[in-house]
C-alpha cells in the first residue's frame, strides 16, 4: 500500500475517532429528531443562513432572510443537532464560536417558536445554560 493510502487511513480513522459519542440521559422521542450521535452536518448546513448572525462578535442586527425558515425546519425536524450545537459539542469540534445569547433567543427573533429553546433543548436531553441578559442577547426588532 502506498504512503499516500495509509496517510489517508490514518486520518480517517483519527477524525472518526475524535468525534465523541453523546450518550443522552433519556431517548429522544421520535417526533425531535435523529437520535443522538447521528450526523448532524448536513441538518445544520442546511441552517447555514443563521450562522454569521449567531457567530460571537457578529455586528449583524437581524439574521440572513433566509435564516428563519431554514431554523424553523431545523428545530422541526433536527432539534437534537441544533441542540448538540448550542450545547457546544459540535461548536467546539467545528471550530466555531456561538453567541449563546443571539442563538437561543433566535426563533423568538424569527417568531417561530412558542417554547424557549433552552426549555426545548433540556426536553431532549441536552441542556443549554441560558445565557445572562446583555445587548448580544437581544433579539432586533423586525417590525
């Protein structure tokens, strides 16, 4: 085998296994989502249009237009992932830094949410600390 095949085996098998498992307190029911530990990538990418808004130090006042529909979907049917995010699980092995104050209170910014995101997050088994109240936590007016 070349040097080349056994690099990329190497690294394959390193990413694979740097990315830890969630084991969650309880089952997820069905109806939030992918269990925990399923790939969450392509749920969240498909969310891409909120994440400038949500990224610490954004000096964005109102999420990408087309955020709000692509977070409405997201907690419809993924919520488990956007849980693992806001938790910061998949933040930190992303590399990305969240504005935890901007991305919990972004589906009342989009007026898509009756239930707090941390109340729906704990459902689920992934508690997300709610963030102390300062400006980067208040949601912009849309009106």
């Amino acid at each position: 085998m070349s040097k080349l095949g056994i690099t990329t085996i190497i690294l394959t098998l390193a990413v694979i296994s740097a990315v830890p498992a969630k084991r969650a307190a309880a089952p997820a029911p069905a109806a939030f989502g992918p269990a925990p530990g399923e790939d969450c990538i392509t749920p969240l990418s498909n969310a891409s249009d909120c994440l400038e808004y949500v990224t610490a130090g954004s000096n964005l006042t109102v999420p990408d237009k087309s955020c709000c529909p692509e977070l409405a979907g997201l907690i419809e049917s993924n919520i488990v992932c956007l849980c693992e995010l806001l938790s910061g699980e998949i933040a930190e092995q992303l590399g990305l830094s969240i504005d935890l104050g901007r991305a919990v209170n972004l589906p009342a910014v989009c007026k898509i949410a009756n239930v707090p995101l941390a109340t729906l997050c704990s459902a689920v088994g992934y508690p997300v600390a709610a963030p102390a109240s300062g400006p980067s936590s208040e949601g912009p007016s849309t009106g």
